[in-house]
C-alpha cells in the first residue's frame, strides 16, 4: 500500500535544504563567540520547566485534537532501554513547525535540545524555541567553539538530541530529502546511537474533519492527520575510519527514514552535500 500524499497546492523550493523565507522578522539577534548557547540562569531554567510542564500537559492533547498524531514503534525504545540510558539522537525529516513536539511526546517526557537555524531566534518564536531546548547554529567561526561546548555539556548530562538532516521546513512534504552530514558527525563525536523517526500521512477522518472544518469553510485545504513512526536504532561502526563511519550512517539513516515512511521508491539520493 503507498503512503498517502496530500495534495494541498503547496510549491515547494527547487533548493531542496533551504529555509522559509516568508520568516515574520521582528528583530536581531547576535549568535557570536559571547551568545550564551547554553543558558545555565536560574530564570532561563524556570522558564524552560515551566514551558516543558505545559508541553507534558497540554500541548500532547492538543496534537492529537488538532493534527490526528499517531505514534507508533514506542516499544522499539523500551526494548532498547538499556542502550538508550545515556542519551541519543533521533533523526527525523522536518514537514511541520510541530514536528519537534510529536518527537518529544514519542520519546515520552523526555527533554531534549536540538541544533536551530539562527534565523529562527530573529522571530517572535524566539523565547519558545530556545526554551525548548534550541541551540542556534552560528555563521561565525569564532562561535563554533562555544556551539559545540554547548552540546558537550549537553552530552555529559545525557541528554537526548534531535536532528533535521533535511535542514529546511517543507511543510507536509513526502519524499525524503538528501540529508546533510554535519548531523551524523555531531552523533560520531558524541558516540550516540541514532533513531530514526519519519512524520508520513493519513487522510483526514471524522472526528478530525470538523477540526479542519473552519479551515476549508476559508477556503484553505483540509490538512492530513499525521504518523510518526519510530525505528530500531543505529550504531556507528568503531571499526570504520572517522569519514566513512559517518557516510554510512548517513546512508543507513535515511534508507531507514524513507523506509519508515512507507516510500518504495525515493526520487532523492541520501547524500545532501
């Protein structure tokens, strides 16, 4: 059976990797060698559990309400709990601005961080993706040092991290993109065993019809209900040379992400780069 691919009119980039560019900027923000990529204040981390208790408690609901989010393969991670314990990087591709909160409810109360596109941080988002757990991926150089000792703090608490490999927001896009390898390199340098996840579609069904119900009234198209579908880990080779332990589980990921979501035959190789 082929995955369902709604047809919302949607023109997608011809760059398959870029970013929106209809961001709704609001102002600047400096990402340099003295942005505080780990915010360890006593007011940030208040902010940030009080944002995460909302999440647990809400927000979870709320998807299923108004999205029709089905998880699925929960088991995969309880069977693989012992090798899970000390942290992990789950892999998915980027279709929907709630996408990072269906990972969450999928890894069930855990929290997590994530590498985050600056730009983003310009937006009124700002507060909420850097509570959640966004770091901003700088364009200087200089600040590079202070992004990676970010997440080798991050590391040594055990955190789990998540990824966009695709890196851009296609919004309900079906095939499976190139993946950049910066991702895998970050999970090569921390020794995480990665889980790769895939957000696919369902038709949209009552009760969630007449969720979607004032949107089509306004003359926008009904949105499908969403799966994620979770899948067996995947370890690095410690026997392969730093370079091709990280292209093969680039390949190995994205060969399990096409296959997650249901894709047969994927227009789109796994090398971004």
């Amino acid at each position: 059976m082929k995955p369902y691919v709604p047809d919302l009119g949607v023109v997608y980039p011809t760059k398959l990797d870029q970013h929106p560019d209809d961001l709704k900027i609001t102002h600047t923000v400096t990402v340099d060698s003295h942005y505080p990529f780990l915010d360890k204040s006593f007011k940030f981390k208040f902010i940030r559990g009080i944002m995460y208790l909302g999440i647990f408690t809400l927000v979870f609901p709320l998807g299923h309400l108004r999205f029709g989010i089905k998880i699925e393969g929960r088991n995969i991670l309880r069977k693989y709990r012992e090798l899970l314990k000390d942290g992990a990087m789950t892999v998915s591709n980027h279709v929907h601005r709630w996408d990072y909160l269906f990972v969450l409810e999928a890894v069930r109360y855990r929290t997590m961080f994530f590498p985050a596109w600056k730009e983003n941080l310009n937006t009124p988002d700002e507060v909420f993706i850097r509570h959640v757990g966004g770091i901003p991926i700088p364009n200087d150089i200089r600040a590079i040092g202070g992004f990676y000792r970010a997440f080798d703090e991050i590391r040594a608490m055990k955190k789990w991290i998540h990824a966009y490999p695709e890196q851009g927001l296609f919004y309900y896009f079906q095939p499976i993109r190139p993946f950049k390898k910066g991702v895998f390199t970050m999970a090569h340098r921390y020794n995480l065993p990665i889980v790769p996840m895939a957000f696919s579609y369902r038709k949209a069904v009552f009760p969630f019809t007449l969720v979607n119900l004032f949107r089509s009234l306004i003359g926008n198209q009904q949105l499908p209900m969403i799966t994620l579908r979770i899948g067996e880990p995947l370890r690095l080779n410690p026997a392969l040379p730093r370079k091709e332990a990280i292209l093969k589980i680039r390949r190995e990921c994205h060969e399990a992400v096409v296959r997650l979501a249901g894709i047969e035959d994927n227009p789109y190789p796994p090398a971004g780069d």
